[in-house]
C-alpha cells in the first residue's frame, strides 16, 4: 500500500467530530507553560520520571539532506520540546534518520529533558561497538539513556557488551526490543531471564496481543515499556475515517481519534511511553496533546474497545 493512502489528516477528524466545543476544534494548539504539566511514569528500575508521550523516528527521519523535509522536521521536533517531550528513539536500521535527527537536535532549544534512545542491531561483538560508536558520533550523543538490541539481534552477544557499558556508565539503561509477534515467545523468555531495563513492542487499541503475557511480564519484572506502532501505521485512523469521537470522550480530555488512540495504550498500568512517529508538525501538536490531562481507567478502557469494535 502506498504512503499516499495511509497518510490521514487528523484535522478532518476533528472537523467531522461532533459535540465538540469551538476550543477542541481550534485544538492542536501550544500549550502555554501554565499548561505544561505533561502526565509521566516511573521508570520501574529507578524511580525517574518520563513523559508518557515520546516520539520515533522509523521512516519520518530517514529523508536524506532535502532542506525543505529538514526543516519541516526541525519544526516538528521543537514542537515536541516545547510541549514537554522527552523520549526519542531511533535505530541504524531507519537509514539516515540518527543522522537527521542528530544534525536537527543541534537546532533546537529547550532540549534539556532529551531521553536519547536508539539500538544496536547487527551480528558480532565488534560490530555492535563499531555501531553503537557511530550511532553516538550521529546523533551527538555522549552517553546514551537507552541502548536497545533491535529485534532480539545476536542479542546475547549484544547483551554481553550492554551490560559492560552500563557497568562503565556507557549508557544509562539497557533494553531490547521487536516489532514482530513472531518474536513474542522468544522474547517473554528472554525477560524472565534476563536483568533488562526496558522492553520495547508494539501495541494498539486493535493488537492487544502483548497484554496477554508480555505487559504482564514487564510488570512484574519491573521493565520500562516502550509502545510503537500505536496507530498500527494508520490503519486506525481508517477505521474510524468519517467516524465522531464520542461525546464521552471529553471526560478523558480527548479531542482527536489520535488523542483517542494514544490515550489508550499509555493508560495501561505497564506501559511507561509510547512513541508514535510523524513528519507533520500538526500531528506532533496532536500526539502531545494526549500527554496532558486525564487518562482513561479500567472501564473507560474497555468502552474506548467496545467503540471501536463496534465501528470495525
């Protein structure tokens, strides 16, 4: 399928959205520094605290040196600043995106709180060092805050040397990650057994698969968790293409299916930050907007599945 169908303009959604007030229908907007008392969780292991709202960088960074995608993403990662952001993750398997992230966060302002994250993701000791080395040296990052072995790669070489830096302050935390449910199995193993930090996975209002064993997992072993794909990249935004948000969703401080959407995976009790990605400087207004306000509890949650399945 082309990126041009899986692209959905999230204002249309707000426009079409009804029992909305005139201030939800101007929304996204800044929020002002009164306002900016984003919601954040505890990393198990020590206690820090994280915006539950991060961001990714799989596809949207990865554009190469064209100067006007640069600047529209300068754009979009101040605005993730500005709104109270942290955490952003990436990986050399994303082409040139550590890159373009890197030359970019030496633009911004206000990037104190940056939670750098990225992988190592290849076969070999030396190559994992080699990498991760240059991965420090493209994002123009010292010390790393997360260090993640990308879809359980020679993870336990990889593991070997992460245990090694962490030791050596190195990097901060360690952890490892997939976004195949081929790997599930495999991976609940791995974090029964093994001393990791965080755990990244993918899961959404419609793939609620890792809340059968692996959120479970992470909650008991006191694991961070990291969420992407929580829009399953765009398809729920079309499941709901032409659908209102429901009058109820106001009590959740919702005011856009994307808000929706995020609202429900970071309001699990085992989920620390999720990081959807985008290139659009709107959208990133929108998905911060869902870092703010309430959550949605145990039977909210299940009303937001019941809407939504009753729309699928």
């Amino acid at each position: 399928m082309s990126k041009s169908k899986i692209r959905i303009d999230r204002r249309r959604f707000l426009q079409q959205s009804a029992g909305l007030t005139a201030a939800a229908l101007s929304w996204p907007r800044l929020l002002s520094a009164k306002e900016l008392v984003p919601i954040k969780k505890a990393i198990p292991k020590t206690g820090e605290q994280l915006p539950v709202i991060g961001m990714g960088t799989s596809r949207t960074f990865d554009i190469g040196n064209d100067p006007q995608m640069r600047a529209q993403l300068g754009e979009v990662l101040q605005i993730f600043f500005d709104q109270a952001g942290a955490v952003i993750d990436s990986s050399p398997m994303y082409g040139n995106a550590e890159q373009v992230t890197g030359d970019l966060l030496k633009t911004i302002k206000n990037k104190q709180a940056l939670f750098a994250a990225t992988k190592v993701w290849t076969w070999g000791k030396q190559e994992g060092i080699t990498q991760m080395q240059r991965s420090s040296q493209r994002m123009g990052v010292k010390v790393f805050d997360l260090m993640q072995i990308h879809n359980l790669r020679d993870w336990e070489v990889q593991l070997e040397t992460l245990k090694a830096w962490k030791a050596e302050g190195k990097v901060r935390y360690i952890g490892i990650t997939t976004s195949h449910g081929r790997f599930h199995d495999e991976l609940e193993v791995i974090l029964e057994n093994e001393p990791f930090d965080f755990v990244q996975f993918s899961y959404n209002i419609m793939n609620r698969t890792v809340e059968e064993r692996l959120l479970p997992i992470a909650r008991e072993r006191g694991i961070a968790t990291l969420i992407n794909r929580p829009f399953a990249r765009g398809e729920l935004f079309r499941a709901v293409k032409g659908q209102a948000l429901p009058a109820w969703a106001r009590d959740i401080d919702v005011k856009s299916w994307g808000q929706f959407f995020l609202k429900f995976v970071v309001s699990h009790p085992a989920v620390t930050c999720a990081i959807p990605a985008t290139s659009k400087p709107h959208h990133m207004l929108d998905n911060m907007g869902a870092g703010f306000g309430r959550l949605p509890d145990a039977a909210v949650r299940q009303q937001m599945i019941r809407y939504i399945e009753a729309l699928s």
